[in-house]
C-alpha cells in the first residue's frame, strides 16, 4: 500500500487490516513524513485519515471519487469501500469533507448527504473557491481512479460515464493541490489491472502518480 513498503494482509479480518494501517500511517505522522499511499479498494483510506484525523483536529479531506461511497453498510459491513466516505464523515465535521467528480448515488446515500450538508461537486464548478478556503490547513487528498472517464481509464471495478480526462487533471486539479500549503498525504486508489488487459489504464495511472509526486515535493519546499 505505502510507496516505500508492502503490506500483505492476506488471510486477515478487516479489522486487523485497518488496524495494521493505522499504525503504518502512524510511523510517517510521528516522522514528519509526507507520503503518497497507493492502495487497492477505497476502503484503505479509513484507517489512514483516521490516523491524521486523531492528530491534526482541523483535517481537510479532498474526495475525488466517481461514486459517493456514502452507505451505512454494504451488505451488513460498515468497513467498506462503498461506506469509507461516510466513515471518514464521522470523524471529521462535514465543513472539512470536500467531494469532487460524484455521479453515482443510491437515493438514501444522496439523502442523508443532503441531510447533513455534505459538500459534494459533480461538476468542479466550486472547486477554486474550496482550494482557496481550505489552502492553509492541513489536507489530506484521496484519489479514487474511478472518477476518470471509463474511456481514458478502463481499469476499474465500478467505471462511471461522464468522468474527467488527464488533461483536466492537470488544468484543474494539479494546478488547485500545488495552491495548497499543507498537504499531509495523498492517496491513489481502486486501479484494477484485471479490467484492462491492455495495460494502458496502469500506464495512465502511473502518470498520475508521477504528477501527484510533483505536488508534494512542491509542498515540502513550502514548508
């Protein structure tokens, strides 16, 4: 999952995973370390905003997703990827929970977000307005590859319609995080080399990554 390190969680329980990765996350936290996680499911990134949510109290989390991962449960199971968001919901106040690229809600999910206020934007029309708000607190960014456009990224295991492309990325959405004075980490998640046996979404994938280690050498050097 880490950049730097593995971490093999077969035959374990969700709980010990997340348990695990806490404590991974904890390591970089206590070294001042600024790291890009690269995961599987959406799900890994509860126990890493757990992490920094127990250290830094103002934490703003940046949402890119193209589902809005919102449910109570999923099958009876609050540990995850279609409920992560809501997980990380409840430890952060829904002031600080910024959610870009979501197009795909079940009615209840879509609901209690109303309910609760929860900042979400299809369509990155607020997204300028967000980075300049949010700039000098401390940021955590969570990527899920599924808000590009199936068409520039087929690896997958839920692809939505109507995504972004790389060049939007990178007009919008690298230009917005190198704005950010503070970003703690970034994560990378949900590629699924098995949907795309072409190879090309890995290859895109690995640009994105590339990118997104420009912006936090960019930040280092801000601090």
């Amino acid at each position: 999952m880490f950049l730097n390190k593995n971490l093999i969680f077969k035959n374990k329980s969700p709980e010990n995973i997340i348990n695990e990765i806490q404590k991974e996350t904890q390591f970089y936290i206590d070294n001042k370390k600024i790291p890009l996680f690269i995961g599987g499911e959406h799900l890994v990134t509860y126990p890493v905003v757990k992490a920094y949510a127990n250290f830094y109290k103002k934490l703003n989390v940046l949402y890119f997703d193209a589902h809005a991962d919102f449910r109570d449960n999923y099958n009876g199971n609050k540990l995850s990827h279609a409920a992560v968001a809501r997980r990380i919901f409840e430890m952060i106040s829904e002031k600080n929970l910024f959610m870009f690229g979501i197009r795909s809600f079940e009615k209840n999910e879509y609901d209690y977000m109303k309910l609760k206020n929860i900042f979400f934007d299809t369509e990155f029309k607020n997204f300028e307005m967000v980075i300049n708000k949010i700039k000098n607190f401390p940021v955590y960014v969570t990527i899920d590859i599924d808000v590009f456009d199936p068409s520039c990224m087929q690896g997958v295991g839920n692809p939505e319609a109507g995504g972004i492309d790389f060049n939007f990325f990178m007009n919008k959405i690298i230009t917005g995080l190198d704005k950010l004075n503070n970003i703690l980490a970034i994560d990378v998640v949900e590629y699924a080399p098995p949907y795309d046996p072409s190879g090309a979404s890995g290859i895109f994938t690995a640009k994105i990554i590339r990118e997104l280690l420009f912006v936090l050498n960019k930040n280092v050097k801000k601090r």
